[in-house]
C-alpha cells in the first residue's frame, strides 16, 4: 500500500515538471525570430530601414577634400586669359560638403580688330555648400548640387595707339592703368565625381555664373574678370577637377 509520504512527493514533482515546461515554453516564445525585419513591409521599405541604420551609424565628420581644376591651367596655355583654381571641400555625414575655392586669374589681350591692349591679373575667392543628391550617400559615386558666392576685387590696364581727339582732330595714343574694379556673383554648380584608387578622386562640374553686384570703373567694362571669365551678365562655365580625399 503506498503510503502519504510517497504520494505527496509524486505530486510535488508533478508540479515541478509543469512549471519547468511552462517557463521553457515562454522563455522560447519571445525570443526573436531569424528574419530580423517585420515580415509585412515590402522590400523597398525594408531597405529604408536597413539604409538608415548604415545612416545613423555614420558620423558627421568624415574628413575633408583638397581639389584642383585642370580646365582653367589649360585655357590659360592655348589663349589670352584664364585661372588656376583650387578648394578644400569638407565632408560631414557623405551628404553636406562646405566648400572654399580660391584662385587667381589673369588677362593679356590683343585685339587686332580694334588694336586695344588689355591686361588684368588678381585673386578671387569662392564659399558655399555642395549637396550629395545620391540616394546611397556612402557609395563612391557622388552626385552633387550646389551653390556658390564668389568676389573679386582687381585693376586692368587699357592701352590704344592713335585715338583722334573728338574737339581737335589730333591723334594720340589712349591709355588707362590700374583702373580700379570689383565683381560679385553667384554659381549654381552641377557635378560628379568618383573614387578612382586610394584617396584619388576625378570629377567635373557645370556652373551657371549670374553676376549680382559690380563696378567697372568710370571707362565702360572690363574684358575679363579674374574667376568669373569675360564681362557679362551671366554665363556658363565648366571644370575638370583632380581630388585628394583625407
């Protein structure tokens, strides 16, 4: 005959057992599934959640760019003007690139049509924002708009020989020196680049130049401008640049 002991120790362990089974039931339950991504979303959105979390992983300093373009060196070898430009552009989070251009542009013209003799050289400087418009900012082709403010303040030599004085009727030569000007603009700039080996980049950009405030001097316009290119209201211009990331 079995005794009490024996029957509240069969009952204890019965209950011991169920609550073991119970917890392990519970324990596995909330664990997560393999598939970290709620089931329900489709893959594009999947794919937002997965870029974000790259995003957010990211820091804002990313380091910072030194650049040259070769567009300018070449125009001043086969003509009469134009400049040697180089930036520093900074990367903060692959999507916001600050940029700071400076360069110095020069003139020498001889007119054969008119016989005038223009001269200029000075520096100019450019400060603005380029923004990544990728949608995967951390790929190593980048797609950029911009903008730019740019100012330079320079003097031009203006030399012809043999002008006729409009009340005498005398000829004599024409000449005005270090006749004092100054140019403001705006650049909306367009452009590309890609990683090509190590820290090298290559790129190029499309900039529409629209002049906001000048002066010429009191003797009509200049010819050229440093930075800006020959007077004018506005025009376009392009550059081919060599880039150094750090």
């Amino acid at each position: 005959m079995i005794s009490r002991k024996s029957i509240s120790i069969s009952i204890l362990r019965s209950i011991a057992c169920s609550l073991l089974l119970f917890c392990t039931l519970t324990i596995a339950a909330q664990r997560p599934q393999g598939n970290s991504q709620p089931q329900h979303l489709s893959k594009d959105e999947q794919l937002r959640l997965r870029m974000k979390a790259i995003d957010d992983s990211i820091p804002w300093w990313r380091g910072f760019e030194i650049k040259a373009d070769i567009v300018g060196p070449i125009q001043h070898a086969v003509s009469s003007y134009g400049q040697y430009e180089v930036g520093v552009r900074f990367n903060l989070k692959d999507k916001y690139f600050p940029v700071v251009e400076l360069g110095y542009g020069s003139a020498d013209e001889n007119n054969v049509t008119t016989l005038t003799h223009y001269k200029t050289s000075a520096p100019y400087g450019k400060i603005g924002i380029d923004f990544n418009m990728m949608k995967n900012k951390h790929d190593i082709y980048r797609l950029y708009g911009g903008v730019r403010y740019a100012y330079t303040n320079f003097k031009f030599d203006i030399d012809h020989p043999d002008v006729i004085d409009p009340v005498w009727g005398d000829k004599g030569p024409f000449t005005l020196h270090d006749v004092k000007a100054y140019y403001h603009w705006m650049e909306a700039v367009f452009g590309v680049d890609a990683k090509i080996v190590g820290p090298v980049h290559l790129g190029w950009t499309v900039r529409y130049m629209r002049r906001l405030f000048y002066d010429d001097g009191d003797f009509g316009n200049s010819w050229y401008v440093p930075g800006y290119g020959k007077q004018g209201g506005s025009h376009i211009w392009g550059t081919f640049e060599v880039l150094f990331e750090f």
